[in-house]
C-alpha cells in the first residue's frame, strides 16, 4: 500500500507555512480546502499576463483561451468524460438552480423528481419549488436515527412518471459514501436521470463518472484544493431532458449551452492547478502512466484518511455521551464526522476548540432539512470536524486531546 508523503504535500499548500495559521489544526475542510501553490501560481499568472477578453487572435488572448479549454480536458480527463460534458459555473448551488430551469422547460406536469433527504439545500430548494410548476416531488426520507439513505425506501418512490432523481455522493453531515453505481442501475431501469452532488466526496479523490453511472454529477472546485468554481458533468444522455439556458447563439455550443452567464475565465484557468497538484502528487509518489493516474491519487488520499477517520470514529464510539451521525463502520465513510453532544451545544463546543487551536464547524451546514428528519434541531446544529490528505496524525492527537478535555 503505497503512503502519502505529508510533508511533501503539506509544502504543496502555503497555508501550511504561514504565520498566522502556525498551531492551527484545520478540521474545517469540508467548508472549503486550503488552495493548493499551483492554483494560486495560475491565478497569478492569468492576473498578470492574460486578463483580457479570451479567444480572440492576439497572443494574451489566445492564451488564456487554450487555459480554459486546458480546464475542460484536464478535470474531464481526471473524472473519466468526453470533455464536452464539462462545463464550469459559478457554484454548485448555482449550477442546481441552473440545471432547475433546464429540467423545468423539458417536464410535464404530473412528471415526479425524486429528493433525498441528505442533501445540502444546494440540492433540494431547487427541484422542491419545481412544485409551483406541476412537478411532483417526492422525498427519499432518511433513517431519522443515523441520518443513512436505505435503497429498499427509494424502490417505492420510483414510477414511470419519474424524471429524475437527485441524490448526494456523499452528505456533508452524514458523511456516508453513497451506492451511486446502485442507484444509477435502479434509476435507468425505472426510465430517470440520476443527478450526484459529489461536492463533499470530490475532496476525497475525483471519482470515475463514467463507471458510477451518473448522468449529471457535480461538485465545487474550491473543496478541492482549487478555486471557487462549480463543476458540471453533463453526461450526452442527460441533454434530450434539459433546456440550454445560455445565450441562443451558445446553444450548441458544449462548453456553454447550460451556462446563463460567461464563466469567471480566471478561476477556469486556475481550475487547472488542482490537476497540476494531482499530477505532481502522483508523480512524486512513482506514478507513471497517464491512465491510472485518477485512481492512483484516490488511492493515496484513501491511504491517509482512513486511519484517521478510524482513530476519530474509535473516540466517539468510547463516549455514550456523543451522538454520531452516519455510520460507525470508517469503511462506509467520507473523512467528514459529525456528532451532538446532548449537555453541551455544539456552537460551545465549536468555541472550546477554536480556543485550543482546532478550526471546526457548528451549525446545519445548509442541510438543515436532514437535521429536522432526524428529530435534530438545526439552529442547534451539530459539531462537524472534516479533514482531508493533508491532515496530520498530530492533528489528529490534538483534535482527540482536545475533545477529551472539552467534553
Ligand atoms: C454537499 C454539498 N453540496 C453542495 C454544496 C454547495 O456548493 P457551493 O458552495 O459550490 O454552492 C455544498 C457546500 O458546502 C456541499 O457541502
């Protein structure tokens, strides 16, 4: 099993060497990752050298026309897709609403889209108010004690009105990696699409699109390693269901056509960073051949995390006085661990750490309909910690010490 080299990778990111975040454990990934040195020397490059109006004929121009075009092939090559299913957008919560007017201008009244339960309300809001059109949206309602998504309650909702079906990779609080390539198979039997936010799994290795099954997968640049952009991943099977919501004469146009405004050109270009620090990871690990490279670079962002999530799960399994939310088995899960404490609020909690050098979360984090599911109350929240390849085993000791003291 080959190991990561942290401290090669933790060269990678200068957050890790400025002064200000010196003694800082960082277990707030999940919000946003550290932004790794080849996206910044991208963005500066773009800034300094080529920010003009991109592909017309003079030379900066050209330039940063063939960055972005670099952005495309690069990430589709990474998520195993033609790279005119990729497409760039502000966010991915506006990317969803985006793709809601598209759905809305190709569905019938009375067609259903079927909403998990353990989404991110970039995920849910949108298809929820689709209602208001004569869609009809059905919700696949969690486990309200761990927060789990089970198939055998999805089987139900399915019918051949069913257009669609939106579902996490990976929850941002439950923290569970979803059967996606499951519920692609059921999904397509039943006749629907079947939409993945990946935005929480992404940070943890890019995932093979085509192998999943998805039809449209999305996920947000700046929770891994890179710039704040949305990504889309459009499969060809998913456009007769949508709406091109550009300007008419990018209708046709494949890296545009479900993109209302221009994209933001210099986090496009800087989107190219991540695949140089992916790139370069592999290669300093020993990687050679360009093929396996995606699956490589999970691989050693699995080797690194999972140990972590064990150590982290083991605690909170040794404490009665802690609700886990997700999963006990570190098989089954995503390094984003979240619990309530019955005693003691989690914005409390979320203080005591950052008084003792741990950056984490307390509150809904935007999934605050999953909160209310599992009899949870979301303006109480929960305590997330989320951590990634770059986290520590020191890290780790401090955020177990640190716990142990506050709880
Ligand atoms: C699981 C999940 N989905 C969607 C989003 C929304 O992404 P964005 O901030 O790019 O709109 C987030 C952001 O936190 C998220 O965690």
């Amino acid at each position: 099993m080959l190991s990561l080299d942290l401290d090669y990778v933790r060269k990678q990111f200068p957050a890790f060497s400025t002064p200000s975040l010196e003694g800082q454990a960082f277990f707030e990934n999940a919000g946003g990752s550290y932004m790794c040195q080849p996206v910044i020397d991208r963005f500066a490059r773009y800034f300094e050298q080529r920010k003009v109006q991109p592909y017309y004929a003079f030379a900066a121009s050209k330039e940063a026309g063939m960055e972005m075009d670099l952005a495309h092939v690069r990430l589709a090559s990474y998520l195993n897709v033609p790279a005119d299913e990729v497409m760039f957008g502000p966010s991915t919560s506006q990317n969803t609403y985006v793709l809601a007017q598209a759905f809305a201008g190709r569905m019938s009244v009375g067609d259903v889209i079927i909403v998990s339960g353990q989404e991110h309300e970039a995920n849910s809001g949108v298809w929820r108010r689709l209602e208001d059109k004569g869609i009809t949206i059905r919700i696949w309602e969690v486990d309200p004690d761990d927060g789990r998504l089970h198939i055998e309650t999805l089987l139900p909702l399915l019918d051949d009105r069913t257009r669609l079906v939106a579902m996490t990779h990976c929850s941002n609080v439950v923290g569970e990696i979803n059967p996606v390539r499951k519920v692609a198979d059921i999904t397509h039997e039943a006749g629907a699409l079947l939409l993945i936010d990946g935005v929480s799994y992404c940070p943890h290795g890019f995932p093979d699109v085509d192998a999943l099954g998805a039809d449209i997968y999305l996920f947000s640049t700046y929770k891994t390693y890179g710039p704040h952009q949305g990504v889309m991943v459009i499969r060809h099977t998913a456009r007769a269901l949508l709406a091109p919501q550009a300007h008419f004469f990018n209708h046709d146009n494949p890296m545009k056509w479900m993109v209302p405004a221009g994209p933001d050109h210099a986090q496009m270009a800087a989107a190219n960073g991540v695949i140089d620090y992916f790139d370069a990871l592999d290669a300093h690990h020993g990687g050679q051949d360009d093929k396996n490279r995606p699956s490589r670079v999970a691989a050693l962002f699995k080797n690194a995390e999972t140990p972590h999530i064990k150590t982290l799960l083991d605690y909170i399994g040794s404490r009665n006085d802690v609700r886990l939310i997700g999963p006990a088995d570190p098989a089954r899960r995503a390094a984003t661990i979240s619990f309530v404490v019955p005693h003691l609020s989690a914005g409390a909690i979320g203080q005591r750490l950052a008084d003792r050098g741990i950056m984490a979360g307390a509150g809904h984090y935007y999934a605050a309909r999953l909160f209310s599911q599992m009899g949870l109350d979301p303006a109480a929240g929960a305590v997330r910690l989320s951590f990634v390849h770059y986290t520590s085993s020191a890290d780790m000791t401090k955020l177990i010490t640190a716990l142990d003291e506050i709880l």
